[in-house]
C-alpha cells in the first residue's frame, strides 16, 4: 500500500503535463486530490504499522539488476513511515499554498508532484542504488520549480542549489560504489551491505564523505549557503518543500546510509586536537556552529523570508547534532526534529511568502513595520505568533519535545555541546520576536516621503486558512502527545543502535 505513495505521486506529475494548460483549476484540484490520497496512504501505512510494533516490513522486493545484485526493493520502519507522513503533510499543504499559481500551473503541479513522488521514494528504499535514483529524481524538479516560478534571484537560486545537490551527490556515490565494491560487489541491499564486515579502516574514511555528502542537503555549516539563497527564490510551496522535506532527505541519508553502514568511521581516531577526536566530534561542532551562527545571521536580517530561512539552518543543526549523540533519547530527538521542523518551518515559510508577501508585495522588515499588519491581517498576525511560539520551542509544540530530547542526549555525549547549542535557542527566541514584533506589532509610522499603504489587502482564502490548520494541528498534536511519534521512532534507533540495519 504505502509504494503507491511513489506511484500515484509521479502517475499524478504525467497527468498534469497533459492537462490543457487554459484549465488551472482542473490542475490545482488535480494536485489536491493526489496529494491527500498520498497523505491518506501515509496515515493508514502508519496505522497499520503500530499493529506489529513499527518493525521494519518489506513492501515490494523484486530483482532489478540481477547480475549486480540491484533489487527494486522499498521496505519500512518506523523512521521511515514518519517522514513518508511528514512527506504527505508538507504535499498536502503545499498544494492549499499554491493555489494562486497561475502561470503554467499545470507544469507546476507537474513538478511538484515529481518531486514528492521522488522523496516518497528515498524515505522507502532499502536498496542503495535505488535510494540513489529517487535522490537524483527529487534534485531536477527543485531546479524548474525555483528558475520557473521563483522570485529574488531565482536562476541564481536555482543554479546554488542544484550544483550543491550534484556535489553532495557525487560525494555519496563513490562512498557507495567503494562500499559495493569492498563487499564482493554481490549487492546493493542496505542490510546486506550493513553486515558486510567492511574493514574499519575504510569506513573511517568512507563515514565522513558519505555522511557530508547527505549533510550538504541538510544545511549543516559551512556548506550550508544554498539553503537560505534557495529558500528566497523559491515559490511559497517550494520553499516548503525544501524547508519540509528537502533538506530532511539530507539527514535521512545521514542516518539512513552514512551511520548505518560505516558505525566505525565514529570511533576515536586515537588522538586528539582542541578536544576534537573523532569524526563524531567533527560533525557534532559543525552541528554546534550551525545552530548558533544560523541564529545569529536570522538575527540580523532585513528580509522577513531570509530570517525563516536562516532559522532552518539553525533548526537542522539540532538534527544533526542529535544524530551524531549516537545514544538513543539523542537519536530519537534528531528523527522528531526532522517531523517537527518539516511542519513548522513549512507553516513559516507559506506565512511569510505566501499570506504576507501576496499581498503586501514586499518583505522588508522595514516597510512591513509601517503597514501595521496586526491590525490588516489579523490571521496572518496570530499565525505566526502561534508557528513563532512553535519554532522557538515552547512547551505544548513539537518544537519543544525534540530539541529537549536532542539537549538531553547531547549533555550525555558532551556537555559542551548542549551548553553551545542552547546560546543558539536564546538567540532564536530574539530573532523569532524581533521578526514578530517589526512585521506585525510595530507602531512605526510611515516617513514623511514615504507614501502610506491604506490600500485595502486581500481577504484570506480558504486553502490559507486550511493549509495552516492542517500544519499547526500536526506541530501541536506532536507537542501534546509526542507518544504518537516517538512509539514509530524508538524502536527503530534501538535496533540502529543494536548493530545497525536489520
């Protein structure tokens, strides 16, 4: 059942390349419809799972390659059937924020459906070669998406992303090709290869090219300059996608891949320098500095998208922070972090881009501060005051769940670490409020040459209004009953932690 979130997804991208492109609406209902079937195979798949446990199942296995032992195999765990739920709610509601799309709309959805299709496929594979192809699959229609239909600097945008996305991937498919071939070359399973024996000495150099190829993807520091660049150009639902699930395929493949396979490229290399001993302790202070430079940079930003954007390079800093803690509550916050950071940077992202800048056609922070938006948008005002609250961690919010567990597991690790990490929560509360209080609740006034913007905005719609109800419900059920998450998530670190992939 759950494979036909791939199908129906890229079945979906044909149909709407061959819609008439004088119909948008029939494209944008078209989308709609395949994107909740996606998300209802998603929700029944989870379902379904917690009836044995979240044990990893097989769902299709059929040979692909035989003579290199390439199988077209796609299975599921509990981490897997998480972000494949986050996958159908970013589609969902990237859909509702795309409403008003009316340049080639079908091309649009065409893409955009392509590339969820190619995600769904990455969060199933359970065969290397496989996993690779989908990865490639969901780069080309982030490229179109951006150049097409962006705004700021779009081809600029586009171009970063996509020659960062190709570096990233070359880097992971000579890790890939060198494990294949280390094994006897007989095949690309993920469990197959995980218990291959391969000598430490190789997985200690193996680990951190795979492991920066994904974290590229991720945002980690300091490769991390596509993703606010990106973020700006993008359309709204773009950006959603690459905040909500792009960059989560990067830290997928982080664990997915890099950890699982090569768990001794992060043992101690007998010696140290500066207290950095190991490539756990590398990718752990490049984690730390992501989270605070990332806020820092959000802190001073003039352009309301730029901060969103930057806050997610903060935010995936957590993740993959919480990946290299390598014990279990530290593993299992990183995996949280991911659902929870998809939704809510995803709210962020269609508010800004999408409700304000639709109508206000502007972004600065300081024009916006002068329009009184509090007042005009009253929903968009209390939108972000809640998606604010969200991202900054508050009790009651997914937000605070996993970066809680991520701090705890990480002071278990290495204290330093937490103490680094939590500078960069102080400062995302300032930024989150400095943003809040410029773009809705200032009491600025116009200058005297400036001219004052009276016009009448437009009212909201109802995909903007279900968009954000469908991602503030999914970020505040998380944070009231984390249980609903974490009883997916648990089992299948406990089982990586065990002895890797089984």
């Amino acid at each position: 059942m759950l494979a036909w979130t791939i199908y129906l997804s890229f079945a979906g991208a044909l149909v709407e390349a061959l819609l008439p492109k004088n119909r948008p609406a029939l494209a944008r209902w078209f989308a709609l419809v395949v994107a909740v079937a996606g998300l209802a195979l998603a929700l029944l798949s989870f379902a379904a799972g917690a009836t044995n446990h979240f044990q990893r199942s097989v769902i299709v296995d059929v040979p692909w390659v035989s003579g290199m032992g390439i199988h077209y195999l796609l299975a599921a765990d509990g981490i897997s059937l998480v972000v494949v739920l986050l996958t159908g709610l970013a589609a969902v509601a990237g859909v509702l924020f795309s409403w008003n799309i009316d340049l080639r709309t079908n091309e649009f959805f065409a893409f955009f459906l392509a590339l969820i299709g190619g995600v769904y496929g990455v969060f199933l594979s359970y065969d290397l070669f496989l996993l690779f192809v989908f990865y490639e699959i969901a780069i080309v229609p982030k490229y179109f998406l951006i150049a097409i239909w962006g705004s700021t600097r779009r081809e600029y945008g586009a171009m970063k992303l996509a020659l960062y996305s190709f570096v990233g991937s070359a880097m992971v498919l000579i890790g890939l090709l060198a494990a294949y071939a280390s094994s006897g070359g007989h095949s690309t399973g993920l469990v197959e290869l995980a218990h291959a024996g391969l000598p430490a000495s190789e997985q200690m150099w193996l680990f951190p090219l795979v492991f920066t190829g994904f974290a590229i993807l991720a945002g980690m520091w300091p490769f991390h300059t596509w993703a606010p660049t990106g973020h700006v150009a993008a359309p709204t639902a773009a950006s959603m996608l690459l905040a909500g699930v792009v960059m989560k395929l990067g830290a997928y493949g982080c664990l997915r891949v890099a950890i699982s396979l090569f768990p001794r490229g992060l043992d101690p290399w007998g010696w140290s320098f500066l207290g950095i001993g190991s490539w756990r302790d590398v990718f752990a202070v490049l984690a730390v500095i992501g989270i605070v430079y990332g806020a820092l940079v959000a802190l001073a930003q003039t352009d309301f998208k730029f901060v969103i954007g930057y806050s997610s390079v903060s935010h995936m800093g957590f993740v993959l922070l919480g990946l290299v803690t390598l014990n279990q509550i530290g593993m299992t916050g990183a995996v949280l972090q991911m659902f929870s950071h998809g939704v809510i940077a995803g709210l962020l992202f269609a508010i800004v881009g999408r409700i304000v800048y639709e109508r206000t056609h502007t972004r600065q922070l300081a024009e916006l501060e002068t329009m009184h938006l509090s007042k005009r948008l009253p929903f968009a005002s209390w939108a972000f005051v809640l998606a604010g609250m969200a991202s900054m961690g508050l009790p009651g919010f997914s937000g605070f769940v996993a970066e809680l567990q991520v701090l705890v597991g990480s002071w278990v690790a290495k204290p330093a670490w937490t103490v680094t990490a939590g500078v960069g929560i102080v400062v995302g509360v300032a930024y989150t409020w400095r943003a809040l209080q410029k773009a809705f609740f200032s009491d600025a006034t116009p200058s005297a040459h400036v001219h004052e913007h009276g016009h009448e905005l437009a009212a909201i719609t109802w995909p903007e209004v279900a968009g954000t109800v469908l991602l503030f419900g999914a970020t505040l059920a998380v944070g009231l009953y984390p249980r609903l998450l974490l009883d997916a998530i648990e089992p299948a670190v406990k089982t990586l932690l065990a002895g890797g992939v089984r």
